[in-house]
C-alpha cells in the first residue's frame, strides 16, 4: 500500500475535460508522489494512447461528449467511486475544464443514458443556451450542481476550473459539481413548459421530473 492507505490520510485526484491530461501533468509535476490514487477522465479519442508519463496509481477513462453514452456512464460512476471512498483527512484535488458537463453523466435513479442523452439532444438542437442546458440537466443526474462535493464529504476539497463558459460561473462549468446549490427540480420544469419542450420529453424524464417535484420540500 501507498503511505497513508486506508488512514484518512490521503490525497486523490479527479481531472474531467478536455484539458484534463494537460491540468492532471502539472498538478503531478508539483505533487508528484503526494497523490495516492486518481482519476482523468477525457473525451474518446481512438486515437489516443495512456501517455508514459502518468503514473500507474491514476486510472485514465474516456467518454463520448458532447452526448453521453453508456461507457460515459460508466466511467463517471468510477469518478464517483473514486470521491465517495474518500474520509475524513482525506484530500481531494478536482481539475475541472469544457467537456465535462457531458463526460460525469450519472443519471438519476429511474432514468437511463438514453433518457438523458434524449433530452440533451432534443435542447441541444432548439438551440438553447449552456446556462439553461444547466437548469435541467442537474434535475436528472447525481453529480451535478454540488452532486459530486456532497458524495465527497467530509474530505477536503480543491477545484481548480478551466472555463470555457461566458462570465466563468463556477455553477456552469461542467454543470457546477463542486458547486454550492442543488438542483432546481421547479425551475427546470418551469423552463422546460415555458419554452414549448415539455411535451417532447421522454416519459421517463417527465415522470422524474414529476415525482421529484412532489417529494421536494
């Protein structure tokens, strides 16, 4: 074992995006062997190989983006895994960049990757804005908007977050997993019925939307 293993004392990783190898080097470069175990998590690329230089105790996982399918899905329940292990004295170091909205979907129980990758589409193609793409993605998956910092506790936690949103809002970039807030179930529903796309939605997301509605306080 790594020194601290299983002590409360050790230091994670978790680097999601398109600059996720690149912010992953020069946090390594710095820490060096401080860093117990991580997590990169970047876009498939088939062309790609695991570059020498990243260290055998950091996992390197690949996603589809801009849509999520299941492998995406997959390797973001890793990313959880890997912050939910996480205890008290432990450190955790996320490296957030653009992509990573799509690349940590997890959806929700009672819906699918289809379900999710459906609705984003279906937005995606009405031409809505990141910021609104935001309001409702967060209602239907785990690790948005502060999912992923409440599955870390109690470990502490830096974010260091690479914008590539207009204003760099925190609760944007990568649909805001370090963020404070939680998800808005009323405020996407509201703006789902109030821009003509309710209707459109799968059953599943609307039945989720529906039953998180009347259960939310």
């Amino acid at each position: 074992d790594r020194p601290g293993a299983g002590t409360g004392n050790r230091t994670r990783l978790l680097a999601v995006g398109k600059a996720a190898l690149s912010m992953a080097r020069g946090a390594l470069h710095v820490l060096g062997d401080a860093v117990d175990e991580g997590l990169v998590l970047v876009p498939r690329d088939p062309g790609s190989a695991r570059p020498g230089w990243l260290p055998p105790q950091i996992r390197l996982r690949t996603g589809a983006h801009p849509l999520p399918d299941a492998g995406t899905v997959d390797s973001a329940r890793e990313a959880a895994e890997l912050v939910s292990g996480a205890e008290e004295g432990d450190r955790l170091l996320v490296l957030l960049s653009g992509g990573g909205s799509s690349l940590l979907t997890l959806p929700a129980p009672g819906l699918t990757v289809d379900d999710v990758r459906e609705t984003s589409a279906l937005l995606m193609a009405a031409g809505w804005s990141i910021e609104e793409l935001n309001t409702v993605r967060p209602a239907l998956e785990v690790l948005k908007a502060g999912g992923l910092a409440r599955m870390a506790r109690p470990a502490r936690i830096l974010g260091l977050l690479l914008s590539d949103a207009v204003g760099d809002d925190p609760a944007v970039i990568a649909s805001g997993p370090l963020g404070p807030g939680e998800a808005g179930v009323r405020d996407a529903e509201i703006l789902l019925r109030r821009r003509g796309r309710w209707d459109a939605l799968p059953p599943a997301v609307q039945a989720h939307l529906k039953s998180r509605r009347e259960t939310s306080p």
